[in-house]
C-alpha cells in the first residue's frame, strides 16, 4: 500500500493522475459518509463527494500533514454539504410551486441509511478510523500507517467508535417507547 | 444493545454492498479539464491569482461550460475508465448512453420456458419507446403512455414523463456485475459487433472456492472503438461450459423513425391518468361519510354487508390543508414511478385491537392519502344495530399521525380515532365473491397507480400480522375469497397452523351477548376510568406462588408540558394470600400515552421486581402475573469527602447472570434521608448500581460478595454550561443535550452506563449536572434519561454532531459549545 504521502508526492511533483485517483478510491467513501447524514439525497451526495475531491486536488499543496488528509476531507466535504444543503433548502422554484421535500433515494436501503446516518454522526477522527478500517477494508496497521497514529491508539479509537455506534443505534430504538423494566 | 460482532457485520455489509457509485472517473475527468494541477505560488505570480480573471469566481465561469466541452472530447477516456477503476458496468452504460443523441438497445435473456426479448429506442429530441414481456411504453418527454399488448382490457396508463436512460439501465440489470469483479483484456473474443470491430473484455467473479458449477458467471463486454460498450453476454458456467443467459446489445446514433415515437396503442383503449385516477375513483365529495377531526379527514367510500355477516369497507384518510402547512409530510420513494406522502396510517378498527375482527385486504398510500380495503366482522363495535340509528352503522376508524412532531411524551406517534354514522342498505348483503371481485378492480387500478413493485399484491393479514401473501395476478375471484374465508377461519379458531377450515365449515357471528366486551386500546389521549378492582398473582420462576410478597402498584404520569412526570392517583399497595393472589382498589383515571403502570413487589427470599405493566390491566381488572427470582440483599450508604451521608440521590440497579437466564432492573428509586440504600437483587448474579445524586457527581458501584458494601463515596464532580447554537451563531431552544458516559459496566446482558438529559432554554444555553470522567454530549429532540427511566423531549434541532468532554480537563467557567 502506497502512504498518502507518497501519493501526494507523485500527484504534486510528477502530476501523475492515477496517484490522485489512489487517494480518491481511498477517501471517498469516508467523504460520502460525512456529506449524506447533512443531505439524505443520493445526487447531491455524489455531487459534493465529487466537489469536495476536486477542490481538494486545486488545494493539495495547502495540506502539510498527510495524515491529516482524512479529516482535511471532511471538513471540506461537510462545508461541501452545507453550502449545498443551505441552496437547496433556500431555492425557490421559477413556476412559483412549493418546491418538493427531498427525497430520500432508494438506491439506500433503511438499514444502509441508517448505518451511514451513524457513522455520519461520529467525531471526525473516528469516524475516519472506521470508515478505513470497515468501509474500505483496511487493516488496523494499514490504517495506522494512513492516520500516522500508532496501532494501539487505532485499535482504542475503533473500540471507542465502535461503543457510540451502539449506542447511537441503542439510543435510537429506545425512542419508542419508555424503556422497559426486566425481570427474570 | 446490538452487540460488537453484530454491528462489525453490518459495517461489513455496508461496504460490500456500498450504495454510492465511485466518483472517481467523474474526478478524474473534471481535474483533467481544468487547469486545475494543485495551484501553489511558484506556478502563478501572486498578481495574476488575485486578479479578478483568475480568483475563484473567474474560474467558476468558464469551468462549467469547460466541462461541457470537455465531456464530448473525453467521452472515450471516460468511458474507459471502468475498464480501469472500480465504477461498475451499470454506471459505464448510463454515461455512454446519455452521451448519446440516439440509441436502440435490445435485450434477450434466457428463461426457463425459452427467451424474452425487449427492445428500447431512444432519440433526444423525440423520447423513447420500450417493449418489454407484451408490455409498450412511450414516451414523448413530457407525457408516457403504457398499454399491454396481450392484456384483455384495453388500458392506456398516462403518466408524467420518466427517465429512459435509467429506466433500460435497470431493465438491462447490470446489478448482478458489482464492482470488485475482475476485469481484463481478452483478444480472443474480439469481433465484429454490426460493422464495427470491437474489442472483448472479461468480467470474471472473483474467485471464490466452493462456488458450484451453476453459480460460476462472467460477463463478456465488446466495446467499440470509442470504448463505449456494444454488446454484453452474461455467461453461467454449467455441465463444463459457458452458456448464455443474456445478450444485451446497444446501437449508439442509431437511425430511428420518428414514427416509433408515436404512442400507437389500440384503438378505443380507455386512457387512465394514474395522477388523478383513484381520485376519480373515490372522490371525497361523493364518500358515503366524512368526518374531520385533529386535522385529519377520514372518509368511508364504501360500505357493503356481504351475506356471511361480513363487511367490506374502503376509507380514507388525509390531511386538511391547515394540517399539511403545519406538518409538511415527507417523501419516501417507493420505486421509479411512485413517491409516498407520508400524512397518517389507517390501522384498522379499534375494536379489532383484542380480539381480531378485520382482515386487512390492502392498502395504500397515493400523494398523502392513505387508502384502506378491509372485510370486518363480528366486532362488538360494529353491527347495523348499534346506536347510529336507522339505516346507519357505526364505523370505528383511526389512523396514526406519521409527522415526527405529532409524537406524545414518549414518543409514540399520536393517532386519532373518529366513529362515524355511515348510511348503509342491508336489505341486499352481497356474495363475497361479488365483493372480492369489486375490490380486485380496486387493486388493478391502484396497483397500475403505484406501479407494480410498491403495490400490485394481495395481503391478507390480521392484527398487523401478515399471514399470506398471494400474488395477484395468479389468484382468481374464487380463490381469493377461499383465501379470506381460511383467513377468517384461523381468527375464529386460533388455528394459526396453516390448515385449511373444514369443509363443512360456517362462518358464523356471534351474538352480541357472547361478544366479550373489550377495553379501548390507548390511542387516543383521553382519560379512561380504572376499574375498581384490579387483581393479580405473584410467583416465583418456576409458577409457584409467592405468598405475604408486598405489592406496590403506581402510576407515572409523564407530561411534556410539566419536563417529566407530574403526580397522578395512587399509589396502592396489597399483600399476596397463599395462592399468591393480591387485589388493589384503585380510583381516578389513566391517561393513555402519558402514563405508565409500574408493579413493585419484595418478599422475603426473592430479588425485589419492579415490573413494567401495560395500562391493559387497570382497564380489565386483571394484571399480568409478576415473576421473582431468587435475591440476596445489599445495603450500603452514599457519603461525601467528608464523611458525611449523601441524602438525595436516585439509584438503579441492573443485574444479570452468565447464562443470560435472568436480568434484572430495580428501576430508578431514591436513596434513605441517611443516604442509605437496601436492595435484593437476584443471587449467582453480576449486579451494579448507576448512582444519581444530586450536587454530586454519578457513579457506577459495582457490589462485591458482602451483603453490606459499607459507605460508598461520591465525588463533587465539575457543573459545566453549555450552549448549543445553528450556524449562525444563534442559539438553538428547546433542544435536548444527552449525557452519555463513554465508560460503562458490562453484567452479561446489560451494560450499564450513565445517561442522563437537559433540556436548552430560550437562548440556547444549558446546565449540565455535577460530572466526572468522560462524557460524549449529543443534541436532538428527545433523549434517553436512565437516571428517571423516560425520555426528555423538546424541539426538533439543526443536525449538531456529538462531542466528548473530559471533565477534569474542563474548568465550571468553560462554555461548552456545540454546534450546526
């Protein structure tokens, strides 16, 4: 596996287009995940993944840190999404009808809407753990390697995710209703 | 609480079956088009970057319009990248099509009986046309029409226009090729697709021992000279060769007659418009019966006796328009050409709760209105002689409210119940084949309505339980009834098995005197008298009674209006005899939704039970019977730094054993005025207790052996503000800031953590209760508050992500701030 900074090498000093391309297939999923929980529309998703890659290409030189470049995505993928999500929610339709509530896509099922919704939710830096580790199907010391930190500190990052994940799922079930006392 | 492996699985799941088309050629093409190598300095002078031709937005005008031009030149590049990248076929054909002014695709697949064959012409300026298994649909743009070619009834289904190109992208069902097949370049297979030589790629499943012979498949892909692809042939690997399932084959700029554009259907065809078709159907001017109420309007379009004592009946419900305005609903895709409204939800009857007295035929929801088919029968509530007067019936109806704001206290959707006087004429009932035979033609249409995915099927179902699903199409008038009558047979008799009634079988209706009378359920808000006594039985977990066990019944009002629970009746308290038996004599009302009854038992020997009981018994008299496991008793005492007894602090006991056989929850109760508390838990078990004291910080306590835990000390702890604000610095009120340790106890089956919940107040701000350790703050409308067992509720907020505090590295002065 190429380091994000040996791609970063090959994208800005040898202007090698399959480096960038690298980094894209390895970050998208993680920048789709922090834009679709801001959206919930399939299309505008895709768009601001996109958005947010080529912006990110224009601003390469301003990242110092490789490692940071998972983060780096998602705070311009949710500044992506806000902005998009503002000109979407002010747009006013030009035949002067109500404009439509998004739509949520089919191309996601419930579960898959709420899995992301979740993962959505996490802090930045754990969610970027998570998102490598499982949506992209890296290894602990891969992941280690991309986010500069030490195995160990991966391996606690992605137990603690892991633990809000359920309870950010726990806490979603016990909305309805109050939750039940057991007995044996 | 989902546990880790299970939530690792669904992770994994996600992301085989990621759900989002990889951007990464649509990247590619755009960073290519634009100047755009990462800008720095020594590339551009300083000048030149901020003058205005070349800021930001300079670059924003022409980067659109470059993209356009661009498209076409790197159309071949493009669409080669999914021989390069991980995009799937699917996606690689929707692009080579929609860069194309005109195509002809043909579809042919091998199928059991022999070959099905579908074609699709396309031309930008005329629109397309599709035949498919006997089926025509055109399409001019602006309106699609479909008839059936085989079909009897000659019916054209006009509907507004649709998106072609994704409509043979899913005809051509390039699902079946994911992305991570192995993709490569095969000369051998290389030939001449019409007059165009073109070049063979494989898609071969990667390999994965253990698949049999059948499952084994590949795709052959011909792409022309422009990389786009002309042919694909589906293979499946069977008794030592490849063999052909499906051929799907695309003519770019083909050459097509305007004449095909033509919607053609047969002649004296009846045009349904499927927009305004159920209206017609069942306009609400002409209901036999409308009522409104809580912003619904419920209607009954139909109300016929069918000669077995049964009723069909179809009714409606949706919004007014004030209700709309107020509660704009949501929109839910159902398939390509159907998006529900999601307003209110039919339940059926509300005497049908108990006992079962419907049988759900179907329903649907078409632009907000929710439409219910229904047969009802022997209801206590529903007979031509029940007080609606002559030539009337009384027809119980309700529906839940679907808007997230119309939630009670706890959550629960608000639904709204309505009896209305219906004329009716039973002097004629009606066969029930009659019936089913007006309801089918009901169903045709609506499912030509909704589209065949979301509705054209047939359930019969009860008591919201399906229990068959039979295909519409494949079942006649007669069947279907038989079908219902089985159905109707199993409520009768509670046989559930699946066997057919007896020949000789009748349906038959009770009389009314036989009917035993059934309480309401709680849909509605209003105040239902208790019964005046109310019984129970206490036993032990193999059923033998628990005799002189000492029995607290209580109920919790929650109020939103009052931030938790305010006081209502009781409580009442009893001892059970020797049979194990207790009876209370309770007075004053429930109010469903916002009350829950809680049963307090202890007795000597066994582990103290609060147990949760639905609002049913004190409607019925009789409550469900409490079980008790074994228990052990643990006292201890709260204490501050100084030694001093903490005397207001809530605790919850949680235990479970390894096995899993028994958990337990104490509930929340608050400790002695000396800070003292003595439980019994169930013994052979691991038990932990959630402490919330006030100007304290909370705590776990894990119990040792000892029966006495001695004095247990409870820390200061940091009292944090905190403020939640939108995006503009505005401060959010009314939301509700949950409080979630990130440490936690785990006893087998439960995990103990600490959780409690505030609410903001006008500006925005909120006070967190005394903390120490680590805590993630999440913002929503309603949290969990284990500390009273409820939930906080308060305004929807902006999407706010969570944070996680360390308290000790917080000083009471910070400002926690979170934000949109």
């Amino acid at each position: 596996m190429q380091t994000n900074a040996e791609l970063l090498q090959a994208v800005l000093n040898n202007k090698d287009p399959q480096a960038f391309l690298c980094l894209v297939l390895r970050y998208e999923r993680l920048v789709w995940s922090t834009a679709w929980p801001v959206l919930r529309d399939y299309h505008l998703t895709q768009d601001v993944t996109q958005e947010t890659f080529v912006k990110a290409h224009l601003h390469l030189r301003e990242l110092k840190e490789p490692e940071a470049m998972g983060f780096w995505l998602c705070q311009i993928a949710k500044r992506e999404a806000l902005r998009v999500s503002g000109r979407r929610d002010s747009a006013v339709p030009l035949d002067g009808q109500e404009p439509e509530a998004p739509v949520t896509d089919t191309k996601l099922s419930e579960e898959q809407q709420t899995l992301i919704d979740l993962i959505g939710r996490l802090p930045e830096h754990e969610r970027e753990v998570i998102a490598l580790r499982f949506l992209n199907g890296h290894s602990v010391a891969d992941v280690a390697v991309l986010t500069g930190l030490a195995v160990g500190t991966v391996t606690k990052k992605i137990s603690r995710a892991i633990r809000r994940l359920q309870a950010l799922k726990h806490n979603e079930q016990v909305a309805l209703p109050a939750p039940r006392a057991e007995q044996g | 609480m989902m546990t880790t492996e299970d939530l690792e699985t669904q992770l994994e799941c996600l992301a085989g079956e990621w759900p989002a088309e990889s951007v990464a050629d649509a990247v590619a093409g755009r960073v290519k088009s634009e100047t755009a190598w990462p800008l720095s300095g020594d590339d551009i002078a300083p000048e030149v970057l901020s003058s205005p031709s070349f800021g930001p937005e300079a670059r924003r005008s022409y980067f659109y319009p470059a993209i356009g031009l661009l498209t076409t030149c790197l159309a071949g590049i493009v669409a080669a990248a999914w021989l390069l990248l991980p995009q799937t076929l699917h996606a690689a054909l929707q692009q080579s099509l929609r860069k194309s002014n005109s195509w002809h695709v043909t579809i042919e697949a091998s199928v059991d009986e022999g070959s099905r064959r579908g074609e699709v012409w396309f031309h930008r300026e005329h629109g397309f046309r599709t035949e498919l298994d006997g089926q025509v649909t055109v399409d001019n743009g602006t309106k699609s029409f479909t008839w059936s070619t085989t079909a009897e009834d000659s019916i054209v289904l006009l509907r507004p226009s649709m998106d072609g190109i994704a409509m043979v992208a899913e005809m051509c069902d390039l699902s079946r090729v994911p992305r991570d097949w192995k993709k490569q370049r095969d000369t051998t297979l290389d030939r001449l697709v019409g007059t165009e030589e073109c070049s063979a790629y494989l898609l071969v499943r990667n390999e994965q021992p253990g698949i049999p012979q059948g499952a084994q498949q590949r795709m052959i892909v011909l792409v022309d000279d422009q990389t786009r692809p002309r042919q694909m042939i589906h293979q499946t690997f069977e008794n030592s060769e490849w063999k052909q399932q499906r051929v799907i084959a695309i003519d770019y700029e083909h050459s097509v007659p305007g004449s095909v554009f033509k919607p053609d259907y047969p002649e004296g065809a009846k045009v349904v418009d499927v927009q305004s078709a159920l209206d017609e159907r069942f306009p609400l001017s002409a209901a036999r019966a409308v009522q409104q109420k809580d912003g619904l309007i419920f209607a009954v379009h139909d109300l016929v006796p069918i000669d077995d004592g049964t009723w069909y009946s179809v009714t409606s419900v949706r919004g007014t328009p004030e209700y709309l305005r107020e509660y704009p609903p949501s929109k839910r895709r159902v398939n390509l050409n159907y998006s529900a409204l999601d307003v209110a939800h039919q339940m059926g009857s509300h005497g049908s709760a108990g006992s079962g007295t419907q049988l759900l035929m179907f329903q649907m929801e078409w632009q907000g209105i929710d439409y219910l088919w229904r047969l009802v029968f022997w209801n206590n509530n529903l007979r031509p002689d029940h007080g609606a007067g002559p030539g009337k019936l009384r027809l119980p109806l309700y529906a839940a409210h679907m808007h997230p704001e119309r939630q009670d206290s706890r959550g629960v959707q608000l639904a709204t119940l309505v009896d209305i006087d219906v004329p009716v004429d039973t002097d004629k009932p009606l066969a029930l084949e009659d019936v089913i035979a007006r309801a089918r033609l009901d169903m045709k249409l609506a499912g030509h309505v909704a589209g065949e995915t979301g509705a054209l099927r047939v359930a019969i179902s009860m008591r919201n339980q399906t229990v068959d699903f039979v295909s519409f199409d494949d079942i006649s008038d007669a069947e279907y009834a038989k079908e219902m009558l089985k159905a109707r047979w199993q409520m009768q008799t509670g046989n559930w098995r699946g066997d057919d009634p007896p020949v000789d079988w009748v349906a038959t209706i009770p009389d009314a005197d036989d009917v035993e009378p059934e309480p309401e359920p709680m849909f509605s808000d209003e105040p239902r008298e208790l019964q005046p006594k109310v019984t129970g039985t206490v036993v032990d977990l193999d059923g033998t009674p628990v005799a002189k066990a000492k029995v607290i019944v209580r109920l919790r009002r929650f109020s939103k209006k009052n931030d938790g629970e305010e006081k209502g009746p009781g409580p009442w308290s009893a001892v059970t005899d020797a049979e194990g038996r207790y009876s209370i004599a309770p007075t004053g009302t429930i109010r469903p939704n916002h009350d829950e009854v809680r049963i307090r038992v202890s007795a000597d020997g066994f582990a103290d039970v609060d147990a949760y009981e639905y609002e049913h018994g004190l409607l019925t008299g009789e409550f469900s019977p409490v079980e008790l496991p074994k228990g052990r008793r643990f006292t201890g005492q709260f204490v501050n730094a100084d030694g001093e007894p903490v005397t207001k602090a809530i605790v919850r006991f949680q235990s479970s054993n390894a096995d899993l056989s028994v958990t337990w929850d104490s509930g929340p109760f608050p400790v002695s005025r000396d800070g003292t508390f003595s439980i019994r838990a169930p013994i052979n078990s691991k038990v932990a207790a959630a402490v919330y004291p006030v100007q304290y910080a909370p705590r776990f306590v894990e119990m040792t052996e000892e029966e006495d835990q001695g004095r247990i000390l409870l820390s200061k702890g940091v009292s944090l503000k905190g403020r939640v604000v939108d995006r503009n610095g505005k401060g959010v009120p009314k939301a509700v800031v949950g409080i979630r340790s990130t440490d936690h106890l785990v006893l087998h089956a439960y995990v103990v953590l600490i959780g409690t919940a505030v609410r903001t107040d006008d500006n925005g701000y909120f006070q967190l209760p005394p903390l120490d350790g680590q805590y993630e703050l999440s913002v929503g409308n309603a949290m969990a508050d284990y500390s009273q067992q409820m939930m906080l509720t308060g305004d929807a907020p902006p999407m706010i992500e969570p944070i996680t505090i360390d308290v000790s590295e917080q000083s009471s002065k910070d400002l926690i701030v979170l934000q949109e």
